[in-house]
C-alpha cells in the first residue's frame, strides 16, 4: 500500500510540473485526436464499402480500437517513464534509483508523465462508451463483472509490455531504443480484427507479443463473438504473466547494469 | 579510547569491467557483431577497507584510480565481482532498501534531485520514500534549510538551479532521513571559493555531529578542512592509509628548491655532489629542481651546494603538503609519487 502511494505521488508531482506547461498539454491533447481521428477515418473508410470483416461489424471494431487508445493511455500514464530507460542507463542515472528504499522499477516507471495521457486516455474512453451505447450490450451481473475484470487486465498487459520492450535497453545499449518502439508499432496491427491477418502473425500477437489481449480477445469475450471468444477469458492470466514477465527481465536487466563513469 | 565498530568492511574487493573490443569503424562494429571479444578492464584491484563509526574518510587518487568504483561498491549500486562489502552489517547491493536508510549519497557530478520537480517536491518524495514520520521530517528540513540556506531554493525547479544552489539541495536531499554514513563523490567540484567553503564548514560540522563521512576529492581543501584520514588509491589498489596530519607531517621533511639557471643544468654534476636528494630538470632547460628531506640537510646547504657548481639566477623554496603528494600521484610518469607518504 505504501508503495502504491508513493508510485501515485512520484506521479502526482510529475503531473502538476506537466501542467503547468498550458500549451504543450492542448497541443498534445489535439495531436492524440488527431492521431487516433487518422485510424478512425481508416477504419470508417473500411465499413463505408463492407458491411463487415471477418465477421466484425464497424462498431465491434471501434470497441477493439478503443481498447488499444485507452490501453496506450494508461501506459503513457503509468509507465512513460521507461521509455527514458536507455537515457537513464546510459547516463548511469539510475544510480541515483539504486539509492533508495523503493523499487528501482517503479522509481524508472514514474520518472516520467506522458502528455498524450490524457488525449488518449479521453479519446479511448469516448470510443469505448459510443460503440458500447451501439452495440446494445445486455449488461446483466456477470458482464459488469466480467468487463470489470477484462478492462484492468487489458491495460495491465499493455503497460506491462512496454516495460518489458524498454527493458531490453539493458542489453542493446543505445541511447535510444528503437526496438522497443519498433515492438509498440508491432502492436499497433492487433487495433484491428486479428483474424485479417496470417495464421503466423495471429500466433506471434496472440502468445510470444500478446498484444491481441489488449484488445482483440478481451472484447471477443465480452461480446461472446466468434469461435476463440472463450480465448478472451483467460486475459487476466496472460496480465499476470505479463506483469511477471515485466518485473523479471527488469531485474535481469538490472543486474546488467554497470552504472557510467564519471 | 573508546571501542568503535566498524560502519564499512571491504574486503578484498574486486570489480572487472568487460569492455567491447571493437575495430575503428562501421566494418569494426559489425565484426563485432559476429565475434564478440571483451577487453577485462580491472577498477577495482582488491582493496580492503574499513571505516569506523564518526571517521571522515578522503579517498583520494588520479582519474581512473578507482575511487567512484569503489563508491559505488560501498553503496551497493555495482555488485562486485569479487570480494565482500558490508554497510551496518548490510550487504549493499543485496539489500538495497535497508541499505538506503543507513546511508546517503551526494554526487558532485550529477544530481539526485528530481530534474523536472521544485526541489520541495524532491523532499517531500524522499520522505514518503524513506517513511520519514512527519515530526522528523519538519525538524530535519528545519535544521537543513537553515545551515543550507535552501530555504528560497524550495520552489524553484531543479534544472532551473545554479551548480552552488543544486549542490545545497543534493546535501540537504542525501542527509534528509538523518543517514549514518555519507558518502560524497567529488563535492565541491566546480563550485566557487565562497560556495565551497560554506559547503566545507557544513561537512565539518556533520561530521562532528557523529556522522562517518567518506568523500572523494581532487581538492586539497577538502582533505585537509573535513578529513582526519586519508586513503590513497591508485590502479585499483590502496596505496597509502592513514591520518591527514601524519602525513602532512611525513611531507613537511621535504622541501623542493626551484632554481633557474644561466645555463642548461648539468643533471648529472648536481646529483653527484648532493647523492640523498632528487634532482631532476624543470619545465625548460635551464630549470633545475632539487627535492630533498629537510632533517638530513637545511634548505640553505642545498642552494649553497647548487650554487657552487653552477651559476643562479633565481631560486624558490617550497614546503610540501598534501597538495603535492596529490600532485605528484596524479603525474604517473613520476616513480617516486609516493616516496612522500612513506
């Protein structure tokens, strides 16, 4: 508990700094419209000429979307810190983190508050209650329950694997890591209906880069649609793997760590 | 005198660097690719150690000695690659959390503040961090703000600070949770006379208050204005320990005459006639500089002996101390660097 605190005010005090930069948060703020308007505007173009893919109607799709927009928002609030992993490591200035009583992990995770939080996050949240009021949901007991435990495991396996793609920064020493964001654009693909793509890719997105739990399966369980819908249930145990996974290749990596000279 | 127990116990330390071998060169970096040969680059060459509660402790050495390794060892931030390490009885890099709350550290070079936060924000974060309770933290802060005078520093954002006004809250941020050893890499480095003096009287004064303190430094001052002991270190190895003033003693037996000649200085000719000093030739070739031990033979005797053999122009009388043998160990050519010390 305490440590959760502490994670929310080492955020809290990088939100009000963030803050009080006006301009920057609008123009931010308009930039994730912007950006996510342009996978909008695709997929409306899409369903403009077929009335469905693989069997997905426009707003099943702008469901699966708006998991992805809300999931990199909470990423970007909870752990936009270790996208600067690769600076602080070779900068050697997780020393400092090593100092203190409290997880060097977390300590990277809040170093940091990504401005595009809260487009996204409003965004993503816009996208999931207009499709939801379309899609006339029965929400009897067990879908509140069920969305209740579905939502927080999808954001979880997303925030888990950007530490786990900005952890190999222990490994490729650069001073930035285009893997990671070559892996978070990998990701990107699973916005959309995933049996669109090869058997191959399906099998990568759905195991060894589970993205496709972020959205695809997670909402496949909620709606009961297709035949993997039932893969959708075992999302929250593919966020405790995720987040186990997280934890240890950063304490791997960590190990790794030769701090810089002076 | 009163038993002591010991705060830090190094023994056998040892800390291997691995280092890509790499060609110059795009074709270098992608042999290396293929086969990867390490350079072992050895920082830390075996050093035992051991700090007492209430010492304060120079480490001192040229760049590269080792000294932020052996820091960084002692702090838990390297594991070692030999060798053992205990801090209060902690294992530092094995038990990083109760390790912290015994020790605080402040580095010269690079801040520990939150850079994108006011200062207070800083604080107040150590403090949940460090589970200060309230009553500690305000008496803490109290004290601090007031023989820091970071008082005004409190709103200002870190990045936004001067190096003197970052350095005062780097001190008050590592001595917030009221540590029992502190260790300071290079503490007053770029900092001006009046900033360090005042950074100088503040350690004095911690380490009066009973804290054990361990700095590494290139400033003479900070040796001998804070520090009762010095260790020396050079290539990864303790090469001299023990009390400041014994060894500003040890070196005030020395004197070194500068002359300047008329002439190019016949080497050879000086030490054959004064065989128990160091005679050695000056930045130009008509400087001469003679070292010697001031209880075998006065500094006159020496001039006198010089000045017989060869014509003088001009002469100066230097005293040493521990600025020299600092000196001297950082010019590694020198093999007599640290003859001084004893």
């Amino acid at each position: 508990m305490h440590t959760l605190r502490v994670y929310r005010r080492c955020l809290g005090a990088h939100l009000r700094a963030t803050l009080e930069y006006q301009a920057d948060f609008w123009i931010l703020v308009v930039a994730a419209v912007l950006t996510q308007g342009a996978g909008l505007l695709l997929i409306a173009t899409i369903f403009a000429r077929v009335p469905r893919i693989h069997g997905w109607g426009v707003w099943e799709v702008v469901l699966i979307f708006g998991m992805m927009v809300l999931a990199q928002g909470a990423s970007e609030l909870l752990a936009e810190g270790t996208w600067g992993l690769a600076g602080l490591i070779n900068r050697g200035e997780l020393d400092r983190m090593l100092l203190r009583p409290y997880p060097c992990l977390l300590q990277v995770c809040s170093s940091r508050v990504g401005m595009n939080a809260f487009g996204n996050l409003t965004v993503g949240g816009g996208l999931l209650g207009t499709a939801l009021a379309h899609l006339d949901v029965a929400w009897t007991p067990g879908r509140v329950a069920l969305a209740a435990v579905l939502l927080p495991s999808a954001l979880l396996i997303k925030v888990s694997l950007t530490v786990v793609a900005n952890s190999t920064s222990f490994w490729l020493r650069g001073a930035i890591n285009t893997f990671a964001a070559g892996l978070d654009q990998l990701g990107e693909l699973t916005k959309y209906p995933l049996s669109i793509y090869s058997v191959g890719l399906q099998a990568v997105l759905a195991t060894a880069l589970p993205f496709a739990f972020i959205g695809f399966f997670p909402v496949s369980a909620f709606l009961d649609h297709g035949r993997l819908a039932w893969v959708g249930l075992l999302t929250p145990l593919v966020a405790a793997w995720c987040v186990l996974l997280a934890v240890a290749v950063f304490r791997r990596g960590l190990r790794r760590y030769d701090s810089a000279g002076n | 005198m009163a038993p002591t127990a010991a705060l830090v116990e190094a023994s056998g330390l040892v800390k291997e660097f691995r280092r890509p071998r790499k060609a110059p060169g795009l074709a270098g970096a992608l042999r290396h690719l293929v086969t990867r040969r390490f350079d072992v680059h050895r920082a830390v060459d075996g050093i035992d150690l051991r700090v007492d509660e209430g010492e304060s402790v120079a480490y001192v050495g040229p760049n590269g000695a080792g000294k932020s390794t052996t820091v960084k060892l002692l702090t838990g931030i390297l594991v070692p690659t030999a060798g053992e390490v205990r801090v209060a009885g902690v294992v530092p890099h094995r038990d990083r959390v109760a390790n912290a709350r015994n020790v605080g550290v402040v580095f010269g070079q690079r801040t520990q503040l939150w850079w994108d936060l006011p200062v207070q924000d800083t604080f107040e974060l150590l403090r949940d961090m460090y589970r200060i309770p309230a009553a500690d933290y305000r008496r803490s802060m109290d004290r601090l703000c007031e023989v820091l005078e970071i008082g005004s520093l409190l709103p200002v954002l870190a990045r936004k600070l001067s190096l003197g006004q970052r350095m005062r809250a780097d001190l008050a941020a590592a001595l917030l949770h009221e540590p029992r050893i502190v260790y300071l890499d290079e503490p007053t480095i770029g900092l001006d006379v009046s900033v360090k003096d005042r950074v100088r009287a503040f350690l004095r004064q911690l380490v009066a208050d009973g804290t054990t303190v361990l700095l590494t430094t290139h400033d003479v001052g900070d040796i001998e204005e804070v520090c009762r002991r010095i260790v020396v270190v050079d290539e990864g190895r303790i090469r001299h320990d023990g009390p400041v003033d014994v060894l500003r003693d040890t070196l005030a037996g020395h004197s070194t005459v500068r002359f300047q000649l008329a002439a190019p200085a016949p080497l050879e000719l000086i030490r054959q006639h004064l065989p128990d000093a160091e005679v050695s030739a000056g930045a130009g070739e008509r400087d001469l500089v003679v070292r010697f031990d001031r209880t075998l033979r006065p500094a006159g005797a020496v001039a006198a002996a010089v000045m017989g053999l060869v014509e003088v122009r001009d002469l100066r009388i230097d005293d040493e101390g521990v600025a020299d043998l600092i000196r001297r160990l950082h010019d590694r050519d020198s093999p007599a660097a640290l003859t001084g010390a004893g």
